[in-house]
C-alpha cells in the first residue's frame, strides 16, 4: 500500500482529494492536515510515502514544509495559484495540480508516481475506471460543476477559457490543454489549438471545420488528420 498524506488548510480541498484517492487501490490515506505543523507530527510518527501538499498555506508554506522534510518523501503539488507551479517544479516534485483537482488528473499524477517510483512493487492502476461525468471550474470566485454532456465546445483566449453549454458560457482562468486533460477522450476531441469540441454535438464537417448549431469551428493543419480519421472511421 502507498501510504499518503494530505495537507491543505482547506476542508474543502481536503475532502476533494481524499474522495478521490479513496477510488484508487493500492492507496491508504494515513491522515488528512490542515496546517505543517500538523503534518510534521505524522510524519515523525508515521511511514509516508507520497504528500498531497498545497503551496499557499498560513505560517508555514507548502513549499517551505517541503524543504524541510526527508527527501524520499515524494511531493505532489496542489494549489489555485498558477505562478507557483515553477516553484514547484524545482523542488523535484512529482506534479503540480491546479485547483479543482479532478479525478482523472488526480489518477493521472498518482500514475506517474507508481511508474516512477514503485515498479518493483508491480502496482498498476490499469484497472481503475475513471466514471465521474462531471468536472468542477472556477468561475466568478466560485466553483461551478460542468457536465460532460452540456458542454458544445471550449475555446482558448489568451489566458482563460470560454466554456459553451447548452444554455450559457462559463468562464474561467485555466489553459486549454488543463481542460483537456480532465475531458473523456471518447467524447471530446482537440481541431485546432484553440478549440476542443464534444463529437456528439457535431452536425457536419468538412476538411476545414466542424459546425456546432450553425458554428463553424476550424481544423487547423497539425490536428486535421487526427480529426478526420476519428470521424471518417
């Protein structure tokens, strides 16, 4: 068992991640905290394997905490703030996870951890089955949930995302490969570097775009062939 710890000064946050490591085998949760000093106490007690740890934390930072713990300890970032991802990065973290931390992302950042770290142990996750049809965004200081199967199409500006639903548009400061990356690859698909579509909304396509309610929304060249072949099978 891969022995994990949580800490995050949100319940919130808290509670998101120990509800999706609960879904992978193999993972034991040996505590939840909600501060570093917290988090030193187990871990002077208990054998950690891998940390859940968010940066922006009161007192003492997360980045600060990782500074100071045993090495083989392994560190998988969370936070809401982007910037910090560099930060991160240069204390050899596993990951980097940005807020809200879908289940799919989660798994993929504790994949990566089995494959680096544990292969003489033989664990796998092949098994485990992604089901949640939903994900959560931030959006106007709040987390709004997205259904699968209401999103038309996302499109890329600079920063942030426009999100289309059946009804509305959602916004919010994430980049567009993040977003894919929490879709189901069977239903959504990448035209241009700007745009992901949902393949169920599509009403026609050409070599140059696909129309979504009379929406005509490019294939660039580096996607086409990708796309065509997907919808020409």
């Amino acid at each position: 068992m891969i022995q994990c710890l949580i800490v995050d000064d949100e319940p919130i946050a808290r509670d998101i991640i120990e509800k999706h490591l609960k879904r992978i085998d193999d993972i034991h949760i040996v505590g939840s905290c909600k501060n570093a000093i917290e988090a030193f106490n187990l871990i002077n007690s208990e054998e950690i394997d891998l940390i859940f740890l968010d940066i922006n934390m009161p007192d003492i930072s997360g980045l600060s905490f990782a500074k100071s713990i045993n090495k083989d300890i392994k560190i998988i970032f969370t936070t809401a703030y982007r910037e910090y991802a560099v930060d991160g990065f240069d204390l050899q973290a596993v990951d980097y996870l940005l807020k809200p931390i879908s289940y799919p992302r989660l798994f993929q950042a504790v994949n990566k951890f089995m494959v680096e770290n544990l292969s003489k142990k033989n664990i796998s996750l092949e098994n485990t089955q992604i089901t949640e049809d939903f994900i959560f965004v931030r959006s106007e200081r709040k987390m709004v949930k997205i259904n699968f199967s209401e999103i038309k199409y996302i499109e890329s500006l600079s920063d942030y995302v426009k999100i289309y639903l059946s009804d509305k548009v959602i916004v919010t400061r994430e980049t567009i490969t993040n977003i894919e990356s929490k879709l189901p690859q069977k239903d959504f698909i990448r035209t241009h570097r700007s745009f992901i579509v949902s393949i169920a909304k599509i009403s026609s396509f050409t070599n140059e775009y696909v129309e979504i309610d009379d929406k005509a929304i490019p294939i660039s060249r580096s996607f086409k062939k990708e796309v065509l072949e997907r919808f020409e099978k």
